[in-house]
C-alpha cells in the first residue's frame, strides 16, 4: 500500500567539499566520493546480458494510489495466456493511453544497458539458455527488482553494484525481468563461484579503531551461500597485528547472502591517523578455514571524528553513527546534538560538515542507509536507538539534547521532533520538508497547463485527473480512507502542536531549487498563528547546499544554547498529540496507552493547578498518570474532561473511558493492545524477528514461501543494511525465539508454525479457504498480510504472509511495506486482481480492535 509512487527523492546533497551536486548527472555514489562495484572477486564472469527486450511504460508520476501494482510483473508471475515476452507484443500503457511494445535493446560500451526509460518506470527483459542445471550469482545493477524464472528478487536500485543473488540455473531457457531504478541504466552479468561458501566485501559496515581504545568493536560482513543447505555453526576469526578475536555466525540459509556480526579487536598500540589491515577468517563447522579477507580500518582519536558501531535491537544487525566529540574532555553530563542527514549522505559525512563544540557531542545516525527511510519507519527506529547509546556512552545531560538536519534529514528533523517532542528542548531543520506529502505536492501544486503539456504531455486538469484515485462504489473510497489512514503517523502537520514542547530555529537557504523554499516560509506561517518560541532564517544567495554552514550554523547553536527540557516536577502544561501509541505513546509523566479509534488523531491537553490538574482529550481509550514523576505533593482536584476523579494512589494511575465517562482502571491484560506492539502490519518488522517459511506444500509452494521470504530478507538488507534469519518452519521452536518477533509465510497447511502461533487467531488461511472472523473465502486466488499478538511475549508479534493458493502466493509478490511511504493497517485481504488493478483487488483492511479481535475492530469489507 504505497503512500506515492514513483517519488524521487531530490534531496541528494550534503558533502564536506564546497562543490554544489544539484546540476550533476549519473550515478548518485558518484556524486559523493564513492564508487560503484566494478570489479568481481566472488567467482568468474560466464556471461555478460548483451541483448535484451525494452518495454518502454511511463507509470503515473506522483501517483495519489493507496495501493501499488505492477500488471507486467502481475501477467507475468501468473503466466496469463499470451503473457509471455516477445519483440513486438504489446503492452497498454494506462499513463499514455496507449500500447507500447517491446523492443530491442543491446548495450553499450561500458557493458550497460542504457535507456531513458530504464529510469523507474521501465522494464528490461533477458534470457539465458543453459545447459545443464548449475549454481551461479546473479549479478546485476540499476534495477527496482527482478523476476528470476518467475521468483522475486531484490534490485539494486541505487546501482551501487553490490547485489549478488545465489540462483539455480534450470537446463535450457531461464528469464530474467528487470524494473527500471533510479537511473537510465541496468546492468547483469552471470557468475560461477569460486566456492560453495565466502565473503564478499562489497557493502561492509565497520567502525573506526581506537587509539586510545582496547575494547572489541562490531564490525558486519556479507557471507554467499551457494549451496541448496543451510552453513551452519560456522565462526569468524579476525586478525590485527597479533590480537584477534573469534565469534560464532548464525545460519546462513541455502541461496541466501547474509550480512552477520563479526568482533573486530582494538589493539592498544595503535597510533591515530594510520590504517590498520585485519585478516578476517570464515571457518566451519570443524573449524576450518574455507575463506579469507582483508579490510582495511581507520585508527582515530575518540577526542576527533569518529565512527562507532552497535547491535541493532530492530534485527542483531550491525549500524553505525558518526560522531564529532565535544572538544571538553573527558567530562560527562554534556549536550547531545542529534543530527540526521540528507538522501544519498553517509553519516560519517554528515558528522564532518561539523566543527567540534565545546559544551556537547554531535552525533549523526545512519536511517539504516545514505537513503533509508526518510527517517520514517525504521530510520525513526534507527534514530531513536542511536541517541540511546551515544546518551548512554557519554552519559549526556537528559535535559540538552536537541535536534538537527538537512534537507531529507530536514524532513527529519521536523518528523522526529513532532513525534518525540519530549525528547529535544530545541529543533533546527535545514532545508526541510515537513511532510512528505506536502514535498510530493510541491512538485505538482504549482504547475501551469504549457508545464503540465511539456513535463506530460497533457493539459493540467487532465494530469490531475490522471494521478487522482478513482473509486467505482462507496465501499473502494472507505477502503481507500482505511489504508491511508494507517499512514498518520507519517502526517507530520497533523502533530504540529507538539511543536509547543520546544524551541524551533528553521534554516533556508532563499535560493534553494531542491526543496523549494515556500516549504520553509509555510511553516514560518504555521508556526506563527500559535507558537511563540521560534526563528527564522533564509541564507541570502543560499542554494539547497551552501557550505558547511548549510548544517553548522552557529546562531543554531546559540539558540540551542538558551534552551533546555524542563524536569517533569516543572511542567505545568502539555499538549500532545499523536496517530499511534505504538509509534509515540505521550509526553513526560502522561502516556496514551489505547485509543478509541486506531490511527485516527488522538490529544491531551494537561494543565496543572495549585491542587491537582486538568485534563481534556480526544480519541483515548486508556491512559496512564505518573503522579510520581508529577512530584506534585497536593492533588485534590483532578478533572478529566470535566469529570472529577478520585484518585486511588499517588504513584501511577491508569483512566479507561467507557460510554464516554472516565474511571479509574487497572493496568491493560497484557494480551491487548499496547505501545509495545500497537499494529499495523508494519510494526512486526522488529524485536530480532526471525522469518519462518514453509516446507509442507506442494514442491511449488515450498519453493515459492521460501523465495518470497528471501526476498524480503534481501530487501530489509538492501533498504535497511539489515541482518535476517531464515528458519525452515519444521526447525521453528517456539521456546528459542520466545523474545523475537516472527514472520510468518505461508498457511495452515503447508506452515507447521502455524499452529504453534495462530491457532487462536480470527484469520485462518488454509489451502483453498481463508476464514476472517464470521466470514469465509474460496477459492486459490486470496493474499493476505495481517499482525497478530505472540501469547507468549506482550511486546512481540507475528506477522503474516499468507495465500490461499497459486494465484494468491503470486498476488502477494509486492513487498512495499518494506519501504517507508507506504500505508498498512493490522489487516490487508486481496485477490489476484491487485497487482493488476490496485484498490479494486483489495477485499478487507482495518484494524483489529484493542483486545485483537475483529468484531471489536474496524474494518471495510469490498466484496
């Protein structure tokens, strides 16, 4: 369920040279000192994709959709007849109103297919005949995903050149369909490895070395697994001029490239400013050793710029953040200053647009990746978890922390404080978009019909109409309204109130084309009509970058420098406003644990008096009272929304709305609702999840799960630098994974897992039959994703992948809830007219209600 599609994110540019990227073409890892991945170190080059087929579609740009779909890779994946792929079958372009054909494509000089209508919207289709059935990589760059002999597969589509793709050739003619990525440009290759196990050095996370250090450090490498079988207990050794250390990996899955944890030791001799080359060795089960590497590490100062790394709690996987350190040493209860960067910067670049401070640390999270999540989703995740350990490393002052960032992390910057407004006593966005909606708008709100005609070939009215959702019944526009609504946490000018927690200084430069500056003078406006603790500034000549000074701006600074969180004793006022609990449950010593209507706005307003407090709310089922953390020694008149309440303790105290009266209540069974795990279907994907895949199918199911949960595990690596666990589901036992979330692919019938952790479920899918509370479905043609509560832990979940049959495996081939954009309630039912016709396709969605049930829930039937 896609927020919009096809957005390109502009925001490319913060870098510590002074030369502007704006105008730049090709490759965005060129733009930033990288380099793409050319060479090949994992085995030998047997084919080279010289000759393909061209399918020249446009799509819909800035797409209003609530769901994606894809007809080519829907026609294709379901073998429709007359669906196979030729020079010259025609395909119907719903943009151009008009039939397209494939057409012939060779590459060019430098091994590249290179196309303008590779860039997004196109498709590239290739064929290799084998002749004998063998293990290779797919190798390829450029590309959104691809079907490989009708699985789904990863792309690569910032052409980093790091994909790799373990794949069994079969005898004869094997296809590859390719979606364009962000670039005019794709290219594949098929490689013979060297052996059936080994790293591969392309993408590696890795802290900087010490010199003053001793402590081991986290590093994360990717290990190809060729063969049809798990590598299991295997071990990685590193090596650095005499000390080493040793660590167990976990299962690489068969056909899977994993990226997992290894322990890099810190010599105590080293000296700041060198390189250090550690040997790293991959060994089996009977310890030995079946690979090698080389990596080289920088040694720096912890008083200088510096990179740390760190478990991730979203996935045990390996993320790092770049720090500039305060340049007072030694001394803790500092500021922290939280800095997210820009789409396409590497942290480590963010942090050294930075001079150090004297009074505090600047710490620069990754968002999982230079591009990740517009810190949406897991980026959020990702911030959060980064200001906890640097909080807890230098033991910074809770009261000065403060937040910052740049162009996307501008975005940032306005999302995160909104949504964690407790958490900052000041703001400053830099060339930001408050929301993403309201940046997709930007591109479009302004356009005159000769702009419309030249970009799209029609008049205005006419490419409104194009990229506006159409509804054939009452039930389509509420369905729509449903799934939207699970992207209110998203909505950023739907929590601007909580923009009162704090001060805000907003940086622009009055010049900028990237994120156009009215985004900026918009919000200076909004801002004015009810906050009184803000300001602006519009650098004179600025474009979107301007130098350093583009982030390290010293008025902000300053203005950080006035401005602390109060202690919760000295709060007298709060408003607080938030979509989702499991998202962003309060503020200081009051927290929204239920609301009465999932993901729709909900409020409190506190005000403390000389004898208790009052509150008034909106859309709250449950909340809780810290009267502790209130530190409030006379409480005798408390109000909630007009109602008087006694209060049974002075500790805390938890208020249930009933029939629209309050009461006091106990705290929520730990089987409900709660901001542990809140839903939507989303929100499974953290707590180490593990995905469990099915084995108790017919051949085509089993192969189908288990390649559509590889899929996703390479998409969260490819999106999120992320580090899953496959488990067969006859390996699946519920007592080792008791603290992990689960997803789940496949049914009833063919996942054994399924009854270990469903059997209590509303929804039931089973070969030909899915249940969905009071209602039954038949038939082969059903998809679905929903969360639903793990019994045995009250903050984990599971989250399910599941079809009733063939057609309905292939409906669900789109794995868009890993991408942020995009809107998922606890519940989604479709058919396999979805990835041919979006909304239409779409059966049921909503939300379960606080207990986990359906009938106390909110839902929308389409049938």
């Amino acid at each position: 369920m896609r927020f919009f599609k096809n957005l390109f994110i502009a925001c490319l540019v913060i870098t510590t040279t002074k030369f502007s990227a704006q105008n730049r073409e090709g490759n965005i890892v060129e733009y930033f000192g990288k380099e793409k991945v050319n060479d090949v170190s994992e085995g030998e080059v047997i084919h080279l994709f010289k000759k393909g087929l061209l399918l020249k579609t446009t799509g819909i740009p800035f797409s209003n959709a609530s769901v994606e779909y894809d007809i080519v890779f829907a026609d294709f994946l379901n073998e429709t007849p007359g669906s196979e792929i030729s020079e010259g079958k025609e395909v119907y372009d719903s943009f151009q109103e008009k039939s397209v054909k494939w057409e012939k494509i060779s590459i060019v000089e430098n091994g590249e297919f290179n196309n303008p209508f590779l860039r997004r919207n196109g498709y590239l289709y290739l064929e290799y005949t084998s002749e004998e059935e063998k293990a290779v990589l797919f190798e390829a760059s450029g590309h959104t995903q691809v079907l490989i002999n009708g699985l789904p597969h990863e792309g690569d589509h910032y052409d980093f050149g790091w994909n790799l793709i373990p794949i069994t050739l079969k005898k004869g003619k094997n296809t590859f369909l390719l979606s364009g990525g962000r670039f005019p440009k794709i290219r594949a290759r098929l490689l013979a490895t060297y052996k059936p196990v080994e790293f591969t050095t392309r993408d590696l996370t890795l802290p900087d070395l010490i010199s003053e250090g001793s402590e081991s450090l986290w590093g994360a490498i990717r290990i190809i697994n060729t063969q049809d079988k798990f590598f299991q207990k295997g071990s990685i050794q590193v090596k650095i001029n005499g000390t080493s250390e040793a660590i167990e990996i976990p299962a690489i899955a068969p056909k899977y490239v994993r990226k997992v944890p290894f322990l890099i030791p810190n010599p105590t001799n080293l000296k700041e400013g060198e390189s250090v080359t550690a040997t790293l060795y991959l060994k089996d089960k009977n310890n030995v050793v079946i690979d090698t590497a080389s990596i080289s590490l920088d040694v720096k100062s912890t008083y200088k710029h510096h990179k740390n790394t760190f478990l991730s709690d979203i996935d045990h996987s390996v993320q790092y953040y770049s720090v500039a350190p305060s340049l007072t040493k030694d001394q803790y209860h500092q500021a922290m200053f939280l800095s997210v960067h820009g789409a396409s910067v590497e942290a480590v670049n963010q942090a050294n647009a930075y001079k150090q401070k004297d009074w505090g640390h600047v710490v620069a999270a990754t968002n999982r990746r230079p591009f990740g999540f517009a810190w949406e989703d897991w980026g959020r995740l990702d911030a959060l978890e980064v200001l906890k350990h640097a909080s807890d490393l230098y033991k910074t002052n809770s009261q000065q922390t403060y937040l910052t960032g740049h162009s996307m992390g501008g975005h940032g910057t306005w999302y995160l404080g909104a949504t964690y407004p407790d958490k900052f006593a000041a703001i400053a966005p830099a060339a930001g978009y408050p929301d993403l909606l309201e940046y997709r708008h930007s591109f479009t709100r302004n356009l005159n019909d000769a702009e419309a005609q030249q970009r799209f070939g029609m008049d205005l009215v006419d490419f409104e109409k194009k990229i506006s959702p159409k509804f054939n019944n009452t039930n389509q526009e509420q369905l729509n309204e449903i799934i939207k609504r699970a992207g209110n946490t998203s909505r950023t000018l739907k929590l601007k109130e909580n923009y009162l927690h704090f001060g805000v200084y907003i940086l622009h430069g009055d010049s900028d084309n990237v994120v156009p500056t009215f985004l900026a003078r918009e919000m200076r406006e909004r801002l004015g009509k009810y906050h009184n603790d803000f300001a602006y500034y519009e650098y004179p000549g600025g474009e979107h970058w301007f130098g350093d000074e583009s982030v390290d701006w010293p008025p902000i600074f300053y203005f950080f420098s006035r401005r602390k969180i109060k202690k919760d004793s000295e709060i007298n006022n709060i408003n607080f406003t938030t979509a989702s609990p499991g998202v962003s449950k309060g503020s200081h010593f009051v927290s929204i644990l239920q609301q009465e209507h999932p993901f729709e706005i909900s409020n409190f307003k506190f005000q403390r008096t000389d004898t208790g407090f009052q509150l008034t709310t909106s859309n709250i089922k449950i909340l809780s009272i810290d009267l502790k953390a209130m530190a409030q020694d006379t409480l005798s008149e408390v109000s909630i929304d007009g109602e008087s309440i006694a209060l049974p303790s002075s500790d805390k105290v938890y208020l249930s709305k009933a029939s629209d009266e309050w009461g006091i209540t106990s705290r929520p069974d730990a089987s409900e609702k709660s901001p542990l795990r809140y839903g939507g279907f989303k929100d499974a994907f953290k707590n180490n999840m593990v995905f469990v895949y099915a084995s108790k199918g017919s051949e085509e199911e089993n192969e189908w799960y288990y390649n559509r949960a590889k899929f996703d595990a390479e998409k969260f690596w490819y999106r999120a630098n992320g580090n899953i666990e496959l488990v067969k589901d006859t390996d699946f036992k519920v007592s080792e994974y008791r603290d992990r979330n689960i997803i789940l692919y496949g049914n009833r019938s063919n996942n054994t897992a399924w009854k270990k952790l469903l059997k209590h479920s509303p929804i039931q899918v089973s070969k030909d039959k899915m249940q969905v509370g009071e209602k039954t479905l038949k038939g082969s043609q059903y998809g679905t994703y929903f969360i639903y509560p793990k019994e045995d832990n009250p903050g984990t979940s599971i989250g399910v992948i599941s079809a009733t049959g063939i057609e309905g495996m292939h409906a669900a081939y789109a794995n868009d809830y890993l991408e942020n954009g995009t809107f998922f309630p606890d519940i989604v039912v479709f058919d396999d007219e979805m990835p041919k016709q979006g909304l239409s396709g779409v059966k049921f969605s909503g939300f379960f209600g606080n207990d986990w049930s359906i009938k106390n829930g909110d839902f929308i039937w389409n049938l």
